[in-house]
C-alpha cells in the first residue's frame, strides 16, 4: 500500500483524495473476500478456535447455556445505544422500557455463562451507563428482579475520543464509558505488566524516582489511569485503515487489546455478544484466546468472519509502553515518546 502521509511531496490538497481511494480500493478488495463467505449461520475458523453465530444473542446464549455456564474467562459487550442508528437489521429505536427489558436480558445471560473470577466488560454511552450499573450491582430493576449473582465493579473507565457530533446547544460528547466488573467466587485474572505505559513522571519530568519503584512495575511504567485515548485509540473515522464498510460504530483494535490482555490469558474463552465489525474476535484470535461471537446481521457475521481470519490491521502491542502525556517533556517543546 502507498504510505502517503510519510511523503512531504505528495501535494497537500490531493493528499486527502488519494487516502479517499486507497481507502475505497481496500473496501473493495475486502467486500470481495466477503462475497465468497457463503450464507451461514455459524462460521469457525480453521482451527477450531474461534465461532461466529449468527442471530439474537439472547436466543444464542440461552440454547448453549448447558455447554457454557461458568466456563467463560471474559465478556465484552458493546451493544447498540438506541441511538437510532441505520443496523444493516437491528431495530435501534426501541422505547425505553424495551431496551431495558432486553439489557436486563442479555446482562443476565452474560452473568451466567462468566465464570467463578471471570471479567464482565460493557462500553455504554451516558444514557444507559447509571442503570447498568445499578443492575450490576444487585439493586433492583424496574419490574424486574435483582441480579441473582451481583458482580464487583473494578474500574469505571471512559474511552475518550476527540471526533463526538459537533452540537452547539450543549457540551460536546467525547466519551463512552467502559464498566469494568467481575465475579466472585475465585481470583480474577490482571495481567498488569501486559498493558504499561510510559509515566509522566518519565515522560515529563524524567523523575529518577520512576527508575527504581516500589510498586513491583518496571522503571518508567505505570498501569494506564482510567481515562483511555492516545495514539490509535480515536474514533474510526471514513478513511482509517482499521475502517470496515457499513460499520460506523467499530471499536479501536487498542482498545480490546488492553482488555484482553489485562483480563485473560492465551486458552481462555472470550466471547462478544455484539460482534459488530469483529474487533474483539480479531485481537483474542490474535491473542490467541478461544473466542465466541454473536452477531444478529448475517452481512455484519460475514465481515467479521473474514476480519477475524486476516488479522488485525497493525501488529498488536505498538501502544504498549507509550506515554499518553498531554505535556512535552520539561525543558524541550517536543511530544514525549517511550
Ligand atoms: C455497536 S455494534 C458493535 C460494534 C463492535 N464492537 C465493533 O467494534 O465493530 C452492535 C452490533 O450488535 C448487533 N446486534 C444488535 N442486537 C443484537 C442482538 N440482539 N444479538 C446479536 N447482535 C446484535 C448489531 O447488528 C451491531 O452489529
């Protein structure tokens, strides 16, 4: 593929028309791959490690609840906002007793097949964020029963990207948030040294204090604080490579790498109940995780199929011990690096 943005030559006028069409040509290559992925509703990958079904994940869940109660180590969710989006099938405007009926529904099936320690992550907007919680934590739902087994929560994290819809009328919305709970029962898995970054106390100030800490993690490194953005970790936008067609709401790959690594390890079984365009089904495959996906679009099932066979669009780990300091480095003007 050209690298245009590296080239000072290219004319800074035609640069944006030329990423246009790379990023067309590469669209069409994959919605060619796509079309030979013939109409099912279960795709495995050869070997054996990764399932893809087709339909409500509900339905899914509930018919392989005998064979997956308890045994899986990670649940990523990331399901339709209801923001009345245009899903290739699903209905994205539902009223707002119905996706709360149907949130309850999938939360509880989730809950059931994690495991004794396992991690239950779900990335929501502000609109459903508070209920979510509550529920999580055992209090009751309207109309609804409590959770029978309430979860921890770890970390209330947010997802900050830059590009939210410009409004005038209110603040601009810049994040959605990522719950973080787990289940009791057994020790969770956290695999902090797979996610460090650089401080900013190395970063910024080069404090000699960061080359010998007492917290056990290496010199210069810190576990990431809760607020996720940085390099790769934006919003993806029409001409990014990692872009899949039709899908305006695919998750940066960096994103389901810090979760997967922190909260699983090689051989666990990770499953997503929204696979979407398939980011998470890429990275655990990548990271070889077993893994399990449920996507209610078959166009949607085919294209992650497909993504999870190629593999990621940039060799995992490149954020990994970056810094995310949003100051230079005292004494210089530059942008500091790892
Ligand atoms: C927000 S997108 C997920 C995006 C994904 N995280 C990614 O990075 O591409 C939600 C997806 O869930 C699918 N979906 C909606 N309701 C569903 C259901 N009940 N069961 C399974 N999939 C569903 C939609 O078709 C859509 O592709």
């Amino acid at each position: 593929m050209t690298r245009l943005r590296s080239n000072p030559e290219t004319p800074k006028k035609k640069r944006g028309s030329y990423l246009k069409e790379a990023a067309d040509r590469r669209q069409r290559e994959i919605a060619e791959r796509i079309s030979k992925i013939k109409l099912q509703d279960h795709y495995q990958t050869t070997d054996r490690t990764c399932d893809v079904f087709v339909g409500d994940c509900r339905q899914i869940l509930r018919s392989r609840l005998a064979e997956l109660k308890s045994q899986v180590h990670l649940v990523f969710a990331d399901p339709p906002f209801n923001w009345n989006r245009a899903y290739d099938r699903w209905d994205d405007n539902l009223t707002e007793a119905n996706y709360l009926e149907l949130t309850y529904e999938w939360i509880d099936l989730c809950v059931q097949v994690l495991r004794p320690g396992g991690a239950f992550w779900i990335n929501i907007p502000d609109d459903w964020a508070a209920e979510i919680v509550c529920y999580l934590k055992g209090r009751p739902a309207v109309g609804r029963e409590p959770l029978e087994t309430p979860l921890t929560m770890q970390n209330w994290c947010i997802w900050h990207y830059r590009f939210g819809q410009n409004v005038t009328e209110r603040f601009i919305n810049s994040k959605v948030h990522a719950l973080y709970f787990t289940k009791g029962g057994a020790e969770r898995t956290w695999n902090s040294q797979e996610i460090l970054e650089l401080s900013d106390r190395a970063a910024i100030y080069a404090d000699p204090r960061t080359q010998s800490k007492k917290d056990g993690m290496p010199p210069g490194l810190r576990v990431p604080m809760d607020v996720w953005y940085g390099e790769y970790w934006g919003r993806i936008q029409g001409n990014n490579r990692e872009r899949r067609g039709y899908h305006d709401n695919q998750l940066p790959e960096v994103y389901l790498e810090r979760v997967i690594r922190s909260c699983s390890n090689e051989g666990d079984l990770v499953i997503d109940p929204f696979l979407g365009s398939g980011t998470t089904g890429v990275v655990a495959h990548n990271l070889r995780r077993r893994f399990l996906g449920c996507e209610y679009s078959t166009e949607n099932a085919r294209s992650a199929f497909d993504r999870i066979e190629h593999g990621p669009v940039r060799p995992l780990g490149q954020a990994r011990g970056k810094s995310t300091a949003i100051f230079p480095a005292r004494g210089t003007r530059k942008k500091p690096t790892a």
